[in-house]
C-alpha cells in the first residue's frame, strides 16, 4: 500500500470519527425496566412537539365522536384511538356504536393495556383483545391487575383469569395506582381526617391509610398517580397540575416540595399521566372559565418547564383518565 492510500485511509478514518462525535444522542424512549424518571431534566429540545416526535411514544386514548351531546346532554360512546405523542397518525382501534370504551391503562412494562375498568385487556404488539374481568390498576410484574372489592385487596392473573385470596383492608377505597416496588397503593377520599379533599396512601399488604399533606391553594385535590419508577407522584392541586416526591420513609410520605405547573397553561380539574421516562403528563385541558363535564383537548406538559402542546384529536377524549402512554411502535 502507498502513501496515498494511507494517507486517504487516515482521512477517512477521521472524517468518520467527526461525524460520529457530531452525532446527537438518540431521544427515542426505550420504555426500560425498571423505569428511572427525571422529571425537572432540562429540556433537550426547545420545540416540545418536535422532541415528542423524536421519543416516539404513542398514547391510547378514549374519544367520543365529534359530534354534539344528544337532546339529553349525553355524549356518543367512545372508541379507542392510538395517537402519536406529537398528534399525529390517529388509528381507530375500536368501533362499537352501541357499546362504549374508556380509561385505558398500560402495563408497567408496555406490553399490555386494559380498559373499560379491566374488563377488557388489548396485547399492545399485536392488539388482540380478550376479556379480563379484572383490576383497573395493574401490578408491577406486569402479569396481575389489582383492584379493592369489599372483601379486600385482590390480584387478578391475566393469564389465568383467577382471583387471588383477598388482602384484608381496613376500609375499602378506590385505589388508583400502585407504587413502582408495589408497596403501596395511593387514592383519594373526600371528607377524611378533617379535609375535604385529601390524596392518601396505604400498605399494598394492608395497614393504615396515611394522608398526604395539602396543597398550599387548598382549592380541592384529587386525581393522583405515580410516576413509573414510583418516586413521584401528580395530582390535581386545586388550581392545577401538582408534583412532589413521594417517599413512604418520611412521616408525611413526601419532602414538602411541591413543583405546580402553570394554571393559565394546564387549566382546572387535571388528571395526569406520566410518561415512562417521567419528563411529560398527558392531561385533558379544562379552562379555569370552562365547566369540567365538558369534554376537552388532550394535551401533554413537560414537566421541567411547563410547555405544552395540544394534540386536538377530531372528537372529544373522556376526562377521567381516558388516555395512557404507549411505547414506541417496533421499528
């Protein structure tokens, strides 16, 4: 070999060396378990929309057809909708005029969704669908869903179908999460402990149900959900959307400090859920002005800086929790 040809070799060696150094680091989510969740992270790319598109996440959501409300003021039922976190490539996934679909949850690890409160579970690959009968909430090993029935506590196998034997509680609640090492179950319960409105927590093996401490604006809480890895958790601080830390180790389950997105941008009444990497919340926007039985946009917050975007899918997306997130479709 000559010198030429070294010296075009070196060239090139180095030339690809520049592009590889120039590279920007991939933003596509890889839904990795366990979930680590950074949600005061700067944010990595200025235009939201656009950093959404990079992620590639995906939600399921509920949508009522756009339409108006009947003579009676009921809305048309809803289907299912997959939807790309930056609003594009809807696909209707469910089609039943006299039947009605709503409040979807995934897996902690991606791979299936419930709806209908669990009665229905969808493989989030293939989307095959089959009956459940189970929980609205789901375990983390992915395999169980779990609900609180007045016998208790009781895990449903997907698989299987079978209930286990129910975990004695000392009230029977509407759980609506469960923490990320599965110890702990977080709720609501209104008129409790001398607060109207109060965001509770208890053991997952049963125990006393402990009160988180109240938003400073003292306008009425409710809605709450952890973040994937179970180190955060939202929740509807009166005005707005509320995040704290939640640590089950501290007397009141949590540091006092408390990140409240901007009302003006977020809107009344919101029922967030958490991105798998913990940096956005997908919420329905209800203007303060507005009226919460009225059905709204779907929108998503990053929760560093609180910018948003709307994804304003045709219809109307339910309000209660009719959305969740979906990881990336397979390459």
């Amino acid at each position: 070999m000559n010198f030429r040809s070294i010296l075009f070799l070196v060239l090139v060696f180095a030339f690809t060396l520049t592009c590889r150094a120039e590279e920007k680091p991939s933003l596509r989510a890889a839904w990795q378990m366990p979930p680590v969740c950074d949600p005061l992270a700067a944010p990595r790319i200025k235009d939201l929309k656009e950093e959404l598109r990079q992620t590639g996440y995906r939600l399921v959501i509920a949508i009522h057809p756009d339409k108006p409300p009947s003579p009676k003021g009921e809305y048309l039922p809803r289907d299912l909708y997959v939807i790309n976190a930056d609003g594009t490539g809807l696909k209707q996934l469910t089609d039943t005029p006299d039947g009605e679909e709503r409040t979807p949850r995934v897996s902690p690890d991606g791979k299936w969704f419930t709806y209908n409160y669990g009665d229905m579970l969808v493989d989030v690959k293939t989307l095959k669908t089959r009956r459940h009968d189970g929980g609205y909430v789901w375990a983390r090993d992915s395999r169980r869903t779990v609900s609180c029935e007045k016998g208790g506590i009781v895990y449903t196998d997907i698989e299987t179908g079978k209930a286990g034997d129910p975990v004695p509680v000392k009230r029977r609640v509407d759980i609506v999460d469960l923490s990320a090492d599965g110890r702990w179950f977080i709720f609501e319960i209104r008129n409790y402990l001398g607060a109207q409105y109060t965001i509770d927590f208890m053991p997952a093996e049963g125990g006393d149900i402990r009160k988180l401490p109240n938003h400073p604006v003292k306008a009425g809480e409710c809605h709450p959900a952890f973040s994937p890895d179970g180190r955060w958790m939202c929740w509807n601080g009166g005005e707005s959307l509320a995040v704290r830390r939640f640590d089950p180790s501290l007397p009141d389950g949590t540091d006092g400090n408390i990140t409240t997105l901007p009302k003006e941008k977020i809107g009344q009444d919101p029922c967030g859920r958490w991105s798998h990497c913990g940096r956005y919340i997908a919420y329905v926007k209800i203007p303060h002005a507005g009226n919460w039985k009225v059905h709204s946009p779907l929108c998503i917050v990053r929760v560093a800086d609180g910018e948003t975007v709307t994804l304003s899918p045709p219809g109307w997306v339910g309000h209660h929790w009719d959305y969740d997130w979906l990881p990336p479709a397979e390459e």
